[in-house]
C-alpha cells in the first residue's frame, strides 16, 4: 500500500460528493440556466422587433416623402406640358419674387420651346437625392428625340415641397480623376461628364504629344469642372494650365452623351492650341502671311483628328496621309511668323510645290477671305503681295477686284486641279463658289509660292 498525498485524497472525496450529489438539485440548477438563456433571447428578439419596427416606420416615412416629392415634379412637368401657368407657379417657392419672375420666364420659353421643336416633357424621374429638407431631382426631357437631364431643387416647406433656385452645394461629393497627363476635378452630379472629359482629353492629349513632340516637362492639364462662376469653356486667368468647364446639369445636359460634340470641340481647340504653342516655342504668326494660316490649319486638323470629325483642314490632312503625321509636327517646330507656302517644299526634300501632293482648298479659300479683308482695311500693299506684280495682267486683276470691293458672300474653293500653263509654268485651277455664283480663279507658282494671276 503506497502512501497518497493530501491533495489525492482531496479529490477522491470530492469525487464521491458529486456521484452522490441529488438529481433534483442537478435538474433546478440547469433548468435556472436554461431560464436565463430563455430570457436573454426573448429579450434581444424584441429589442430587435423594435429597431426593425423603428426601420420599417422610417422607410415608409422616407417613403411617403418621396413619393409627395415625385408627384410634385409630375406635376410640375404637366404643367408645362399643357400650359398651366397657374398650376406651375402654385409649385415654386411663393416668397421669393425673384425666383416666381424667373421662372415664369422659364414657362415661357418651354411654350416656345415647344412650338419650334419636337418636345417630350415626361415627366420621368431619372434620379432623386432627398437629403434633410431639400432635395435635387433629374428629371427627363427628350428634345427632338435627344433624351436630356434637367436638375431641379426642391425644398419640403410645411405644406409639401415646392421648387425652389438651384442649390450649388447639394451637387454631390468632391471627387477626382487622375491621368498621366490630366486630372479633372469635379462633383458628383458632374461624375458621368467627368469620366468622359478625363478619358478622352488624356487621350489627345497624349496623341498630340506623339504627333508634334511635346518637350519634356509639359505641365500636368487641370480641368474643373464647376455648377457656376463660369459660362464658358476657358483656360483660368491665373494658371495656364487649368482649364473650366461649366456643368452642363445647370442647365441642360445630353442623358446619352454629356460630353457632347460642341462640348468636344471646345476642350479639343482649347488643348490643341496650347499643345501647338508649346511645341512652336510660342510662335506668333504674322497676318496675312501663310504662317497665320497653317498654324491655325494645324490646330484645327488636330481637333478634327480628335473628336473624329472633319474640319476641312484638307492641306493639313493630306499632308498627314501621304507623307505622314510627323510631317506635321516638323511643320509646326519649322514654322516662323512671316513663312509662306515654299515652307513645305523646305520640310519635303527641297521639292517644288507643283509636285507635292496636297490638297490646296482650305489654303485658297482662306488666300480669298484675306484679300476682301484687306480691301475692308483699305490695305491695298499688302493686298498686292496675293498678286504676281511680275505680271502686267495680274496687276491689272488685282486693281479691278480692289475697286470692285469686297465680296458680298464668302468664297468657298470646291476644287482645285494642278496644270502647266502656256508659258511653262505650274498653275493650280481653283472652283470657288459664292452663293448661287461659280467662279474659275487661277494661281501661278511664283518663287515656290502660289500668287494669284485672275
């Protein structure tokens, strides 16, 4: 028999009270447990019947108040829709006079609207933000089958919610895009406009870049856009890098395509003659030489190679296509204020412009607008210099044309076909159209530059 310690005995002991410990206690101890646990559920199962009692309460309220403000907007778009001035003015906000006169303004020009277009008022709701008292609802129209987004305010007065002037602080979060080359800042109600500015913009600029070599270290492109405090689409007074764009949810904005092509336009010129005086060192070309007009030839090709239209920028555009874009950019870096047409045979292997193969139009078209612009100045030295004044002929036409004074209709060149004259000499035959009026104009090859002869 071995000796066992006290602690052995201690548990031995304790063994035995609890085998003989009574079935009845054992029982009311589990059963208290079991009560307790029952008590803690019931009670969390009403604590949570309560919140989503509370929830669901709040949901239908929100709801309800929902629900009125859409009628209000409904109602509103009927007004307009059959011309109940009465109707509409009883659903804007009654104490401010200024706004009752503005919109009834806006009354009336949804009835002319609507006799000069074909005009769907829906009345759809595209969106609504209700947030406290007030609240901003997009709203559908579709204006000659082009679906547009108008932003209306609201504010929930004690008898309903009526419309109210726009509230430029309720237009969403502070959000930006970042690119390699632009960053856009704008707000929320602006994110679907945004995006598509911050896409494309990063993409011509960088096209731009490749096409005329961009200098290392061009500034990074800023573009606000911003609910108010600008009307147009502007580079910024103080940084000649941010450029401004207003929101077109002031007004009215293209459901479809926000970014629409006027809009297009107007960023890609604005970028495409910044991009173009940065890579000319700044080139300030003098009127009239030809320098004045291929470098604004220049940009608009890159506006049209932007936003995939045509700008008919034809000399510019057949330059890129037969003897390649880079062409281009050389022009643009060889450029200086007084350069004329022979510009063309320097960064073309020295050849004579007879027998490049480039499309003339634009550069004519714009040679005619110049000469009935000098005789408005009365400038007759520098008209003179359109002229071959080694030609008794051409000085003669040129001095008729002078006396006969501008013309009354822009002259638009169609065609243009090279030839060899008589004399021996390159020619081009141009097709301008006045009006109605067809009209044969010839120009001769004079020092590698094209003169007008007729």
């Amino acid at each position: 028999m071995g000796i066992r310690l006290d602690w052995q005995v201690e548990a031995e002991q304790s063994h035995i009270h609890t085998e003989r410990e009574d079935p009845t206690l054992k029982w009311a101890r589990r059963r208290a447990r079991y009560r307790l646990l029952g008590f803690v559920v019931v009670v969390l199962f009403f604590i949570a019947l309560g919140i989503s009692f509370i929830a669901y309460r709040l949901d239908t309220v929100n709801k309800a108040i929902e629900r009125n403000l859409r009628q209000t907007v409904e109602a509103e778009m009927a007004a307009l829709r059959f011309g109940d001035l009465n109707t509409f003015l009883a659903l804007q906000h009654h104490d401010n006079l200024a706004w009752i006169a503005e919109q009834q303004d806006t009354f009336e020009a949804y009835q002319t609207l609507k006799i000069e277009h074909e005009v769907q008022l829906t009345g759809n709701v595209l969106q609504v933000y209700i947030e406290g008292n007030r609240a901003r609802v997009h709203v559908e129209e579709i204006i000659d089958g082009v679906p547009y987004t108008r932003l209306w305010f609201y504010w929930r007065f004690e008898d309903g919610w009526l419309h109210v002037p726009p509230d430029y602080t309720f237009w969403g979060d502070l959000r930006t895009y970042e690119g390699e080359h632009v960053t856009v800042r704008y707000r929320g109600v602006d994110d679907p406009l945004a995006v598509a500015v911050g896409l494309k913009s990063e993409k011509w600029v960088q096209n731009a870049c490749d096409i005329l070599t961009c200098p290392e270290g061009m500034p990074h492109i800023t573009i606000d856009i911003l609910p108010t405090g600008v009307n147009d689409i502007q580079w910024a007074e103080s940084n000649m890098w941010q450029m401004l764009i207003p929101s077109p949810y002031a007004e009215r904005a293209r459901s479809d395509r926000p970014f629409d092509t006027k809009m297009q336009v107007s960023v890609a010129t604005l970028l495409a003659e910044r991009i173009v005086n940065v890579t000319s060192n700044g080139l300030t070309p003098a009127y009239p030489t030809d320098s004045y007009y291929l470098r604004s030839a220049i940009v608009s090709w890159l506006v049209g190679q932007f936003v995939e239209i045509d700008t008919n920028s034809f000399l510019i555009a057949s330059l890129a296509q037969n003897y390649g874009s880079d062409k281009v950019g050389l022009l643009s870096r060889s450029l200086t204020p007084t350069s004329d047409v022979s510009i063309f045979s320097d960064i073309l292997d020295k050849r004579p412009l007879s027998e490049l193969r480039l499309d003339w139009r634009d550069l004519l078209t714009w040679r005619l607008a110049t000469e009935d612009e000098l005789i408005r100045r009365d400038d007759l030295n520098t008209y003179l210099s359109l002229y071959d004044t080694n030609d008794d002929a051409a000085i003669n036409a040129a001095y008729t044309h002078y006396a006969e004074g501008p013309s009354a209709e822009p002259r638009v060149v169609v065609a243009v076909t090279p030839e060899v004259g008589e004399d021996g000499l390159a020619y081009l035959r141009a097709i301008a159209v006045q009006g109605q009026i067809q009209s044969e104009i010839r120009f001769r090859l004079v020092n590698n530059v094209w003169k007008r002869v007729e």
